[in-house]
C-alpha cells in the first residue's frame, strides 16, 4: 500500500492540457497581464500537469512558457510562479546553482537541500544540473566550500543513504558508542566519525542510534554537535540529525526562521512553499503550529503581500488555528515530543556564580566610594552588583550597614535613576523581596499586569511561592486566586504513570463539556500536579484527544485564564524556552517592556540564564546579547541599564 498523499497541491480533475495553455496564453497577450487567471490555474494543477501545459504551450504558441512568464511577471512573484513550472529536479538543481555563484555562497540553501533530499531526488539534481548547466555538480561544490562542511556535502550528494528498511539492530548501541567516543568522550572531535555515520546510514536505523545516544552521553546528540562542532559544518550536521528525526518539523523551523523578526528571507520561503507543496506540506502545517503555537498560514497573510502572498496561501492550503485535531504523523511528533521532553534531563545553569576572591567590606567601602561627592560612578556599581551572587550581594548589604552605618538600597536609590536604578535595586533584593516587590508592581494603579502576575507565579517552586507571601504580599488579584498557583501547593516528585493516564483522559473528557466544567478540570489538574507528572499526562492527552493541548487552551479558553494555563504548559514543556520567548516578545517591536526585561533577567541570571540564552539564540538565530544592544531602553540610562544586562547575560558565555 503506497504513503498516504500529505501535500496540499493534487491532480486537477478533467484536466486538459491545451485549454489551460490557451488560458494562461490569453492571460498574457496585450497590455499587462491577468496575474490573479494566472495563479489561480498553476496552483490548482500539480507539477506533472504543469509540465504538460508548459509541452501545450510550445505546441500551441511555439514560445516557451517559463520565458513568457519571466517577460510579463516580476519580482518575488515571478519567482514563485516560475518555480513551480520548474520539475522538482530542475527547481533544486536551479537553487543550488544560484546558491553558489557570484563572490558568496548561501550555504543555508545547499543544506537545506542536500540534508532533506530523498537517494532518489539527490540522483535527478545532479542530473538536472548537469543537463541545465553543463557542468559538474560535485565538482562545483568542490570549488565552492571547505573543510568537514565539503565532505559532508560531498556525502550526501552521492545519495548512497541505506534505505529506510535497513535496521542493523546489531550495530545500533556500536554506531551510538562510536559517536560518543569520537565526541564528548575524547578531547577534540573525530569529524570523520559522524561524516560517515550521519551520511550513510538509514533514517530508521540512525533514528534507533539518536535514543541509544541519548542513554550513553546523557545529552542529546543535537547538544553534542553544537558542543563539538562549529560554524557551517555544525549547521549541516544538526540540519542531518533534524531530518532525521522528522522533515516536516525541519521545514516548519526554516518556514518560521525565514519570516520572524524585520524583513522576510523569501528565497527560502518560496523554495520550501514549492517543493513540499505536493510532498509534506499537511504535517509541516501541523509542526508549524504545534512549535510555534500559530498556524503557517497566519504567518503567511501577516508577512506578505499581494499575489505574492495569495500564491503561497494556496500552496499551504488552510489555516490551522480553526482546526483542533492533528495529522497523523504530527500527531506521533508531538507524543514524541512530549515523551522527550519527559525524558530529557536538562542541566539548569545560571550565568551569576559566587565571586571567587569576595570581600565583603571592601566591597561596601568600594560602593560607598562610587556614590560619594559629585556624580556617581555607575560602572564600579555596575561591575560589583552584577558580578557578586545574591547571597553575596545580602552579605555586602550587612556589611554596608554594620560599616558606615548607611543602608545601601537608600543610598543606591537617590544615586540611581529609571532603569539602571530597577535593575540594580533589583539584583540587591532577595529573590522573595524581589518578587514581592514585582507582584506589587504588577497591581499597582488603576490597571493590573496580569501576565507578570502569571509569570511569577506559574514559574516559581512551593518554597519560593510561600517566601514570597512572607514578605507581606498583599492578595488582590481575585481573578487569578481561583487558580491555586498563589498557594504554593503544587505536588512534587515523579509522575504517577496510572494517575497521569488518568489524568489525560479527563482532560480530554472535559474537551466535550461546558466550557465552565472544561476550565474546573483544567484548572483542577494543572495547578496542583507536579511539572514531572503533567509532561507526562501532557503526552497521553494526545494519544486520548489527537489533539494539541496548547491549541485548545487557545481556542476554547479566554482572557487571564487561558493565560495562565497556556503558561503552565510552555513551562512543563520547557521553562527556558518559555521565558526566552518573554525575552523576545519584551523587546521586539517598537518600544521595549524594561520591567519584563529586568524581571526575568534579574530573577533568572543565577537559576537558568544559561539555558534561556540557548533557547533564544536556536529560536530567534540572534543571542540575547545581541537583542539587548540592539533594542533601546530609555535613553537617559540607556548605555548604564545595557551595561549591566550585558554583564548578567555575558557570564559562562556560550
């Protein structure tokens, strides 16, 4: 029985050949061009019937199609629709020789293409590209690239992958083994090692040797190549290993990569939008929404324009976010997923340590100093503060007192002003004063922030919840107190897995009910069982539902509500990645949200900073340094209020 067809574009019925050619013919003929009969017809035939008109055409007209439509389109448009006249082979062969000629090379083409194509589509490429340009594709790459990054390629375009039917359950635990010794078991890297296993052996079997990896180095193999490997050899190397695991997620991350932030990278758009248009493009939409909690095709419609953007809303074919229910194979993705996540055991670092030679009273002396006579001097403040832990930093506060009889937050807050002032406040409090102190600015005014309210609390342990009231908290947000996340009640330890299907099942009951019963269930399992457990009840929900927990929450719920649960699951999910994507949206745009900036990196530098840095750079391909310097906090403490976010974010650096 052959794959079930997960593409969006599919034969047209009654298809016929000449009538199409004559229609896009007439489309043309004249004064300006008909674009809308134009792409309405090449979307709505699949690439074999496109090469049948394009036969009619020449037949009917004598001229070639693909020049006719280069002639009377233009730009991103004409790009688009002239790749999807191109066969497959000639459409990749076509990219790649554009990625590799003039002075740069767009390496970020050639692995996406030579990591994701199948033995059989590598073959028809490199034919392609010989009967186009009458060259040798091998030797083009050759003379183009280097180093590891040129052996690899070469590899992979040989197409010699063992076919997915091979399995040497034999050799599974050595490939694993050989991977780990030619990496994090030795100083230095055996490149070849993982050349020849990641270029050769089949999906199936490399998928087996990834978990047995995981066992043995206790790391997953994408953090070992980003800890053995560099620069565009790293790259294709994880781009391998995430095709390996699944394409569709693969092409889902480069959709998303290829229109975040300012600006649009629309050649990989539109050359992902048309070579998965008849192959995969259903599961890449599911992927796209189960990572990034939006649909592929609202990115689309927000992030491009006219029949440009009509054209590629065709070939992703529907939008997501009014469906609830997964793809198959998304489906298996995200149990996956969620078992990962269950699995993974993460190392949490902070980037704030204890300072090695610390001195207390020379400390406070050198403080006093800086805030002494005429003017400040805000980089010794800077340097001392964000260089101490915060059990330090309490110490030096004592000692500031017992020593000149002064009390340093006072003396730092007439110093200080706007931001620089908040953050450096910030990193002398407690972690309990600290959080008290943005609970009450949450509430203050005639306006509450409720999503600081939810980010504290949904993210805080028992102990740091309970320590936190016992710095005289006031309790007026009613509409959250339902919650339970105030109480500092949450279970602890392991999942129960009998509970956890349990669990599952009852949530996915509840999906059926009214929406007050539905939240009174919700509410009831996520507030008060252990993260541990519910990754766990998270994974069988969509063995029980075939739905996506997050997609839900959005739907169904509204309001501070659905806020907070939706904060609760990303946090189960990965807590670094959650408050990496807070990072983000508190400075993208115009304007920054200085108190959600400063909230998470004062509250996170000695926790799991290290972590949210690596979350940030893998999802935004930009590091957290590199955002801080770029967006503007008020410009009167601006250069100040940077220094000392830069200080907590450089620390252990990457």
């Amino acid at each position: 029985m052959g794959k079930e067809f997960r593409g969006t574009i599919a034969d047209q019925p009654d298809f016929d050949a000449g009538s199409d050619a004559e229609a896009l013919y007439n489309a043309m003929k004249g004064f300006g061009s008909d674009r809308e009969a134009i792409l309405d017809l090449i979307t709505s035939r699949s690439n074999a019937q496109r090469q049948k008109i394009r036969a009619a055409y020449k037949s009917q007209y004598g001229k070639d199609l693909i020049d006719d439509l280069k002639y009377e389109l233009t730009g991103k448009f004409e790009r688009l629709i002239v790749g999807l006249m191109r066969t497959p082979a000639y459409h990749d062969a076509k990219e790649i020789k554009d990625a590799i000629k003039g002075a740069g090379t767009d390496e970020k083409c050639l692995i996406e293409i030579l990591a994701s194509r199948t033995n059989e589509q590598i073959h028809n490429l490199v034919a392609a590209y010989k009967d186009a340009y009458g060259r040798d594709l091998e030797e083009d790459v050759i003379g183009d690239t280097s180093g590891h990054f040129r052996k690899m390629l070469i590899v992979l375009l040989q197409g010699t992958r063992e076919e997915d039917d091979v399995v040497s359950e034999d050799l599974v635990e050595q490939d694993a083994q050989d991977l780990y010794d030619a990496g994090e078991a030795q100083w230095g890297t055996d490149e070849a090692k993982f050349i020849m296993l990641l270029g050769n052996r089949s999906v199936t079997h490399l998928q087996l040797v990834f978990d047995e990896y995981e066992k043995i180095a206790e790391k997953s193999i994408e953090d070992s190549i980003k800890s053995e490997l560099s620069g565009d050899f790293e790259r294709l190397m994880l781009a391998v290993v995430q095709c390996i695991r699944s394409k569709p997620m693969f092409f889902a991350k480069c959709l998303y990569k290829s229109m975040k932030g300012l600006g649009t990278a629309d050649n990989t758009l539109i050359r992902i939008m048309v070579s998965r248009s008849e192959t995969d493009m259903l599961d890449i939409r599911e992927c796209f929404r189960l990572r990034y909690e939006k649909s592929l095709y609202n990115m689309i419609q927000d992030d491009t324009s006219g029949e440009y953007k009509r054209t590629l809303l065709k070939l992703c074919g529907g939008d997501d976010d009014i469906a609830g229910e997964f793809f198959p194979e998304a489906a298996q993705i995200a149990y996956k997923m969620w078992e990962t996540s269950s699995m993974t055991k993460v190392q949490l670092r902070g980037t704030v340590r204890p300072y090695q030679n610390f001195d207390p009273a020379s400390d406070a002396k050198a403080l006093r100093k800086a805030m002494k006579g005429f003017g400040t001097d805000e980089d010794t403040i800077i340097d001392i503060v964000t260089q101490r832990s915060n059990a330090q930093r309490q110490e030096i506060r004592r000692i500031f007192k017992s020593l000149l009889g002064r009390d340093l937050m006072a003396d730092l807050k007439s110093e200080l002003s706007k931001n620089l002032e908040r953050l450096i406040l910030g990193l002398m409090m407690s972690p309990a004063e600290f959080d008290a102190k943005m609970m009450k600015k949450a509430m203050e005014g005639a306006g509450t922030d409720e999503h600081s309210l939810i980010e504290i609390l949904v993210t805080r342990s028992n102990q740091e919840i309970q320590e936190m009231f016992n710095n005289a908290l006031s309790s007026r947000w009613r509409h959250l107190s339902r919650l339970n996340i105030d109480k500092g009640a949450r279970e602890e330890g392991p999942a129960d897995m009998a509970r956890a299907l349990e669990d599952a099942q009852e949530l996915a009951d509840a999906c059926n009910s009214e929406s007050d019963d539905m939240e009174d269930k919700f509410m009831s399992i996520l507030c008060t069982r252990s993260f541990p457990h519910l990754r766990r009840v998270f994974q069988e929900f969509v063995r029980c539902s075939n739905k996506d927990i997050e997609q839900i929450i959005k739907k169904e719920m509204s309001g501070d509500f659905k806020n907070a649960m939706f904060a609760i699951v990303r946090s189960v999910k990965n807590q670094p990645s959650y408050f990496a994507d807070r990072l983000y949206k508190a400075m993208k745009g115009l304007g920054t949200d200085d108190r959600a900036l400063i909230r998470i990196m004062v509250s996170r530098s000695e926790i799991d900073l290290f972590n949210i840095r690596k979350e940030f750079k893998e999802t935004h391909e930009a590091s957290l340094h590199e955002f801080i310097q770029e967006f503007p906090l008020h410009k009167g403490d601006r250069k100040c209020s940077i220094t000392g976010l830069y200080w907590l974010c450089s620390q252990n650096s990457l």
